[in-house]
C-alpha cells in the first residue's frame, strides 16, 4: 500500500437520513436469512452465511434502526488493494441498511454497496473512480477536488451514488441531489474484509426492479478488474 494513501473525504445531502456502518449491523438488527429454498432460515451471521447463496431480509423501518444502530456500528468501512492494469488500486467500500431512492416504480431497496477506489503509479496518485448506480464515474487526479491532499466525494440523498461535485438533477431519470451540506465523514475506522466479502447472496430482501445488492466480491469488475471499470467510467 502507498505510505500516503488519499483517503476519500465523503460529503452527504443536507436532507440525507442514512450513514453507512459496519457489517455487523446485519446481525444486530437481526436480518433473517432466505434460502435459495424461499424459505427463512435464522438469523443471519456473517461467519456462517451458507455457500450456495440466498438473500438476507431485515425487519421494517429501515430508518429507525438504523439510527439505533448508527452509535455502536456507524462510520466503518471496508479497504482493500489489489494491482490491475499497471497500476496499484486502493479501494474503499461503504456499506448502507437501506436504499429509499424512488425513480417510478424502480430503486428503492434493502442494503446498498457503494465504493470509491484510488489507482497509483508507486506512490503517486492517478485517477480516482466512484460507485454510481449501475455505472460510475472516473476522472484524473488532477482534475478532482482535493483538501489537504484527499480526494472530496458528494454522496446523493438517498442513493448514495458518489459524485466529484455538488450536483442536483444530475443523472438524467436518475434526478440526484448531493448538496454536501450535510454530515461530512472525514474520520471512518476502515477494516480489511471478511470471507462475507465474497458470499454468492444479495444484502436485503428486495428482488426485480428495486433488487438488493450483490456482495462486492460478486460485483464483477468493480471488484476483479478495477483498471477497467475505471476505464468505462463517465466523467
């Protein structure tokens, strides 16, 4: 890892309800498992998530518990490097309980993975890449906004979709607002990840349109290949 890494500084809509937490949230809540059987299975732990898949299912209320969790289990995150592509990628992950973004009858969903990744040349930063719906964005070093030598990503009320600026309608149908006059997370306490990271199932119980996300390591290139997701990044 580079003796310097830019650790993203993220900044959150002024009207944004949730914060992202660690993995062991889905225990406390408690989330049920569902198997690949359609029928639940006891709670879930993430030390024995069972090999074959299925999806995790959370009680109602989303908002409320994660507010009552957010004291023991908020501002934690998941890092990892890998090398891909030439260069050195450090990743940093965010897991959140819920995802209310409504666009038509499509988006909202339990669970939601977003992550920002880094790539460097030796210990020289290069690009950066952000996690957002079912693309992302990409850009330069150079050309993202800095503060004291961190990248500054805006994460949009509701879906969590990470931006290099302030914006507002500024994904088409999408309609995102990131203000980044809300919560500020500069200090995260970030952890390697667990064999949860690879786990085949979906975090949540939402399924067609509105579906619960994959576990990283299940997210294709954003996991196995980040040069090229970072290579079909829009800016």
């Amino acid at each position: 890892m580079p003796k310097s890494p830019r650790v993203p500084i993220f900044r959150f809509d002024s009207k944004e309800r949730f914060e992202p937490l660690a993995v062991e949230s889905i225990e406390a809540v408690p989330a049920t498992l569902v198997g690949l059987d359609e029928e639940e299975h006891g709670n879930a732990a993430l030390d024995a998530l069972p090999a074959e898949g299925g999806r995790m299912n959370f009680p109602p209320d989303a908002e409320a518990q994660e507010k009552r969790l957010r004291d023991g289990f908020g501002r934690v995150g998941y890092e990892r490097e890998l090398v891909a592509g030439g260069l050195t990628w450090i990743q940093y992950w965010l897991w959140y309980l819920y995802n209310p973004k409504q666009v038509v009858v499509a988006g909202v969903h339990e669970g939601d993975w977003e992550f920002v990744q880094v790539g460097y040349a030796g210990e020289k930063p290069i690009c950066v890449t952000v996690s957002r719906h079912r693309s992302g964005g990409a850009r330069m070093w150079w050309d993202v906004e800095r503060r004291d030598g961190r990248p500054v990503v805006y994460v949009a009320r509701d879906s969590h979709a990470h931006y290099f600026n302030r914006v507002e309608d500024a994904f088409g149908d999408w309609e995102d607002d990131a203000d980044g006059k809300g919560t500020e997370l500069a200090e995260i306490e970030w952890r390697p990840f667990g064999e949860w990271a690879t786990w085949p199932g979906l975090w949540g119980n939402s399924t067609g349109l509105g579906r619960s996300p994959q576990s990283p390591g299940s997210q294709g290139e954003r996991w196995n290949a980040p040069h090229r997701y970072h290579s079909s990044g829009t800016r």
